[in-house]
C-alpha cells in the first residue's frame, strides 16, 4: 500500500513538473525562473547603481545584494506567473 502510494506521490510530481513555463529565445526554450532571475538581477545592479549615485552605504553588502537579487527575482515571479 505504502509503494502505491509513493507511486502516485512521484506521477503526480512529474506532471506538475511538466508545465512549467517556458519563453522561446531566439529558437530555444527557457525556464520562467530564468528569466525572472536574469531581471532580478539587473534590477539589482540598477538598485546598487541608485545606492551608488544617493551615497547610501551599507554594513553588509555581501548579504544586501543577494538577498535584493532573490527579492526581485521570487517577486517577479509572483507578479508574471502566479
């Protein structure tokens, strides 16, 4: 009963896996993620440029720009495919 189960577990785990969006660049297929990753992360340099021009400094900006580039990143991605 236990391995029918998990059977059924990993069927239906492929299928969603299957539907993933995708765009066509230029003749090849990518993942939605990215490409959201690819904007979170301009917008990032964007963000860090902008911090750069107001003079903003930050104590930790080993931990500030990965975590803005994720922010965008898992953002963009609620906002277009969600």
């Amino acid at each position: 009963m236990i391995i029918t189960n998990g059977i059924y577990g990993v069927a239906a785990f492929a299928l969603l896996l299957s539907r993933a969006p995708s765009f066509d660049i230029l003749g090849s297929f990518f993942p939605a993620w990215l490409v959201c990753l690819a904007v979170g992360l301009l917008l990032t340099v964007a963000a860090y440029w902008l911090l750069l021009r107001v003079r903003v400094v930050l104590a930790l900006p080993v931990l500030a720009y990965p975590s803005l580039t994720a922010l965008l990143t898992f953002a963009l991605w609620l906002a277009f495919f969600r």
